[in-house]
C-alpha cells in the first residue's frame, strides 16, 4: 500500500481512537500539501487537555521528521493554545506520544524515534486521554512507603492500590510490585 494512503488511514484511526475517548477531535485536510500554512494532522480536545498532533507511523523501522515539522508543529500548538505532541505507531503496536522535547534529535537537527523507545518511554492511549498515569518503580516504591503510618504497618491506602493499579494497567510486573512492598 502506498504511504500516504496507509498515514491517512493511520490518523484517520487516530482520530478514531480520539474521538471514542470522548475528545472533540480533526484531521486536518491533506496537512501541509492543501494549504500553504504548515497544520498539524490532529487536532483534539476535551476541556482539560488540547493537542496538536503530528502522527507518523512505520513498519518497524525508525520514524523521523525534519526539524521544520516539529519546529512548525511547535509553532501552531503555542499560537493554538495546544501542548504539542508527536503521534508515532509502529505496525501491530498501539499509539505512543511524544513532546518534541523528549524526542531523540540527530546531528542534521532531525528528530527521531525508535520502536524500542516508543514502546519503553512513549505515553501511551490510555495516558494521553486521562484515563492511568504511568508510574515508575521508584515512584510506586517512594507512594507505598508514604502510606505507611507511624509504627511501620503498611497501610491499606493509596499506596498499595496505586501499585495494584499499576499492575493490573501492565505498567508494573508482579515481581517489580513485590520488590516495592518488601
């Protein structure tokens, strides 16, 4: 399949996804090539959160974007009011998201991002519309040892459930939780 066709029904799926999580959401038309203004290729809001996305996807090979898409697409979401983000979603993965920020940026002041980074360092869906918070093993560690009251029981609170969520969520295995609560 072409690319383009396969990127439009790329972010035609991510408008997709979007919209089911309850965002007011738009591709924008044909972005960059209808228009002599550079868009990004979503945009999507519920009230709390406003993004301007520039989705990208591949086969399993490295993404990358020139430095004037994200410089553009940095541009618009400042001027919109939107936090902007980069979409990338390699083949039988879901959708990860970036700040350009947090983007790897190589010598030619390109950016890059790997399926291995994506998958390790990326927001994933569930996170980009609210619905877990990713939480680190230190950071689980630091909050169960917080619930703890003052004769050294842990307590059955936030804590611990924070940690069972993120379990349950596959942000944390059964063994790395463990380690948290020993």
């Amino acid at each position: 399949m072409p690319t383009n066709r396969k990127g439009d029904r790329r972010e035609r799926e991510l408008v997709n996804r979007l919209d089911e999580a309850g965002f007011a959401v738009m591709r924008a038309p044909a972005s960059g090539s209808a228009t002599q203004r550079e868009l990004p290729d979503v945009l999507a809001g519920n009230g709390d959160a406003f993004y301007a996305i520039e989705a990208k996807s591949s086969a399993g090979d490295p993404i990358y974007l020139t430095g004037e898409e994200v410089q553009a697409l940095v541009y618009f979401a400042q001027n919109f009011g939107a936090k902007p983000r980069i979409g990338v979603r390699f083949d039988r993965e879901d959708w990860y998201f970036f700040h350009p920020g947090d983007c790897y940026t190589t010598d030619g002041g390109n950016y890059r991002v790997k399926k291995e980074t994506a998958l390790a360092d990326g927001t994933d869906m569930a996170e980009l519309v609210g619905d877990t918070e990713k939480v680190t093993l230190e950071e689980a560690t630091e909050r169960g040892t917080a619930t703890s009251d003052t004769d050294g029981d842990p307590d059955d609170g936030d804590g611990v459930r924070k940690l069972l969520q993120a379990v349950a969520d596959g942000t944390l295995s059964v063994d790395e939780a463990a380690d948290a609560l020993a």
